[in-house]
C-alpha cells in the first residue's frame, strides 16, 4: 500500500507519495505568495491552499502511477493559521486568515496583559499571550471589522478547511486547537469555556470535532475526487500544525530528542511529559501520543525568509548567474560567505525582520545591522544574516535548558535551509549542539504520509517512524569558532536589550 502526505507551508505546499517502508516514490510542490498590506500584516486566503493540495496530490499519484486503489490514504498539515479564516455557514471565507507572521493586534495582546493574570492564562493553556497566538487575532477581528464578526460561523484552520474541501466533514486535531493558544485547556485538552468567556471569544466559534492528528477525519468525496486525483472514499487522516509534523519526520517520540525545522521560519522543539513547560516558549499536545505528551518549541519569524529577502534585494546578478549554469543562487551566496571568519569580521545581526515570537515576543523588535564598515562586503552581510538565525536558535535552546528540558547533545534539523551544509555548520558552532540532516528533507509532509499510515492502520505503531528515516553524517561543532560566538552571541543580547525601547519609538 501507498501512503500520501501534503503540507501546507506559509510560501508553498508539496507532497508526496511514499510506500509502506517510508521510500519516497516522487514529490510535487506549487508556490503562493504572502500578502502584506501594511508593515507586520501578513495574511492569506483559503482558495491558493485548496488549489496547490489538490494539484500537488493529482500530481503525485499521476507521476507514481501507483494504482489508485492501492492508495490507503492522505494526511494534510499546515502552516499555523493564527486566527484561522472565519467562515460563514457555507464555509465561504469572510475575511483573509490572519497567519502567524502577522503581529497586527498588538492593542489587543496589551489588553490581556493588563486584563488577565499571566498565571492564569498559563496555568490553563501552557501558553501566555503574543500577537503571534491565534486568540488575539480573533479579538482583532471582533474589535475592528465587527461586520465580519456577526457573520462567523467558524475559524478553521489552512489545513482543516482544505481537509473540509476534501470530505465534508469538518475537525479540528490537538496540536493545531493548543497553537491558538489563550483558549486551548492543555490539561483537559479541550476548549477552556472560562477562556472563552474572559477574552470575548463564543466558544461555538471554534471547531466541536477535536480529534487525534492520526485520526481518519472523512473520506474524499465524488465532487473531490476528480480534481485530487484518488478515488472517492479514500480516507482523510487529521494531521497536525507542520513544526510537530516535521519533529516527527526526524523520528522524534522521545524525552530529550530535539529537532529544529528550519524553513521560512525556525521550530525548534523538543518533546516531553508535560510536567515542565517553559513560560516563554510555546508548548501544545504532540501529534502521536497526543493525549500522553507536549511539544514544545520555540520559533524565530524569519530565518530562510532572510535569505529571501538578500537574494531579491541584492542577489540580482546570482539569480542570473545560477539560472544559466542550473544551480541555486544561495549555493553561490553560500560559496562566498565561506570564505568569511565566524563572526563575520565584527557584523552582528539581530534578524527580527518581522517582529519577532520566542522568547522575546515582541511585535515591535526590528532588524539590526550592527558593526558595519566600509571594509564589509556583500558576502559579509550573507554570512551575518546566517549567524543572526543561529544565534535566534541558540536564544530558544537556551529558554528549553532554562525552564528543565532535557536535550540531548544530538539536535536533528529538517527543512530547506538544511539543504546549506554552511548553515548547518553555523547552527551548530554557535549552539554547541551537533547537527544532523535528515538525508530526504522532505520533512513535514513525510510526517504526514506516516501520520496517515497510522491512521489508516497500514502502519502499526509510531515507534516504526524510527525505521523510516535515514540521516546524513553528523555535523560536529568547531570548539574554537564556538568560543569566538560565545563572544558575538553576548554582543547580541546585549543589543536587543540596548535598542528594544528604540525600536518601540521607531
């Protein structure tokens, strides 16, 4: 039997189609973009998701030419949605998705903060309050397009409304309700109605229907099934939020095991019983042993969108290049930043290009560029831009260690960035962990089609994700370039904490 895993990611979706021992047998993906209509909005629309899953799974099946019928099923994840896209009862969107990278309802975070005791929030949700979070994007939405809020039927997540467009049926799995954050009871795992009622959110508002990220949702329907390309009735597995997805593409089910996903954005978790959560981290149930254990992670907003942001800013004549000789451009960009020392000859970058979530959740922090001279190069900058997403890294281990995680010495990392061998050095001079790629990359939808083997009972338990994934050599850090970022990291602290008021007048 074959199994299917697509995730929706916040610039592209891809899937993939796998065999029952984990190969993959060929992957698809489409691009889409994000849209920003003022300085730290950043939302979406449903209708390119739904379209880039349905398309990517035709392709898949299409490209494998694997009998439909052998197919067992299809697991989906996503980005977090923040807010999620309030609906109407005819699952029409009402309003774009208010999607984790927008830090618009800053009034309504500093409502909570001066309304709610952060031991009470936290004591119910594991988590306490940013613009990041789910629930003050609601209460953005409720506060200033009221229009919109009289109409909502729901808020449902990228993911689950696709799984909706697929099947009918509409759900929502752990990890993605415990993302929302402010509402999610950690500990009954269910809504908190107490939340709901002291932050102004109608508890019919969210998803009745919690279930389990292995758990069969629906089954495609005879609308679905020609424009997804399986057979009407193949089942539908729940997924999950796509960090905790791609943690388990790494084969993550243990205490003390760490994987940092490492993409657009940077997810670095880790898993564990629940009994100690970090204050400033994020933490929501695991999506296998859901009801028995915690995923908690830390994220910084940007780090393969800083690369982004180099390349269309600066890296015109390496996008000509890399085209004409069919190669990346970052290849080329990584080419000459290895030529610069670990430090990048005095640069230090706080990369908060979009605010930034833990573990200083502030929507105001801006990006710095500290250090520059005249002696600096373009390649110095590349570099700099690395070491800043290294050192954001390091800043979440830090807060895990701090609240009594367990780490092993071993940090697993997955997504496109590990796809830079220089990066993955990085990561692991300026953290002191030792790195190890995952060999496929495919990450989170890799998780998936394991989530959808689980569900469809074609895999027997989660303990068989081991088996699955192969690793590449480990990556060891250099003790003396370590020393040398031990220095550079202080000088990084130190200048958020100098410039955060400034950044606040800015």
């Amino acid at each position: 039997m074959y199994l299917i895993g697509s995730d929706i990611g916040t610039q592209g979706t891809k899937s993939v189609i796998v065999d029952e021992s984990g190969n993959v047998i060929c992957e698809a993906s489409r691009e889409y973009d994000v849209i920003k209509p003022k300085p730290n909005w950043a939302e979406q629309w449903p209708d390119p998701w739904v379209k880039a899953v349905f398309e990517t799974i035709k392709e898949v099946v299409e490209k494998s030419k694997v009998p439909k019928k052998e197919i067992a099923g299809a697991a989906i994840s996503g980005l977090f949605g923040g807010a999620g896209i309030p609906v109407d009862k005819n699952m029409e969107a009402l309003y774009p998705c208010l999607i984790w990278m927008d830090r618009r309802a800053v009034k309504e975070t500093e409502w909570v903060k001066e309304n709610i005791p952060k031991e009470e929030i936290f004591g119910i949700t594991g988590n306490y309050v940013d613009s990041y979070f789910g629930f003050p994007k609601m209460m953005w939405i409720k506060n200033n397009v009221p229009e919109v809020w009289k109409k909502i039927y729901k808020f449902v997540t990228p993911k689950d409304y696709v799984i909706y467009q697929l099947t009918g049926e509409l759900a929502i799995d752990y990890s993605s309700a415990g993302n929302i954050g402010g509402l999610f009871d950690i500990r009954r795992l269910t809504w908190s109605d107490h939340m709901c009622k002291v932050l102004g959110i109608p508890k019919q508002y969210l998803p009745e229907r919690i279930v389990k990220s292995s758990d069969i949702v629906g089954r495609v329907t005879a609308k679905a099934a020609p424009l997804c390309g399986l057979l009407e009735g193949t089942p539908i597995v729940a997924g999950g939020i796509d960090a905790p997805v791609a943690q388990l593409s790494a084969g993550a089910l243990e205490e003390g095991e760490h994987v940092a996903m490492v993409g657009t954005s940077t997810c670095w978790g880790t898993v564990h019983d629940g009994s100690k959560l970090a204050f400033n981290l994020v933490s929501y149930p695991y999506v296998v042993y859901d009801t028995e254990r915690i995923y908690t992670f830390g994220g910084s907003a940007t780090t393969g969108a800083l690369a982004k942001w180099f390349k269309e800013q600066f890296g015109e004549s390496e996008t000509v290049v890399a085209e004409r000789i069919n190669t990346s451009p970052f290849q080329l960009f990584d080419k000459e930043a290895e030529k610069i020392a670990p430090g990048s000859d005095g640069i230090v970058i706080l990369p908060y290009f979009m605010g930034e979530r833990s573990p200083i959740w502030d929507p105001f922090a801006k990006g710095v560029v500290f250090g520059l001279s005249l002696f600096h190069t373009r390649a110095h900058l590349y570099r700099a831009l690395m070491e800043g997403a290294a050192y954001a890294l390091r800043h979440n281990m830090e807060e895990g260690l701090k609240a009594g995680l367990k780490l092993n010495d071993e940090c697993w990392i997955v997504g496109g960035v590990a796809k830079s061998n220089l990066w993955v050095k990085i990561f692991a001079d300026i953290t002191g962990f030792r790195m190890r790629q995952v060999a496929s990359l495919v990450e989170a939808p890799f998780g998936d089609a394991f989530l959808a083997g689980l569900g469809t009972g074609v895999i027997g338990k989660p303990e068989v994700i081991k088996n699955w994934v192969r690793f590449k050599e480990a990556i060891e850090p250099n003790q003396e370039a370590k020393r040398t970022y031990d220095k550079y990291y202080e000088i990084f602290l130190e200048l958020y904490n100098d410039t955060s008021s400034l950044m606040k007048k800015l």
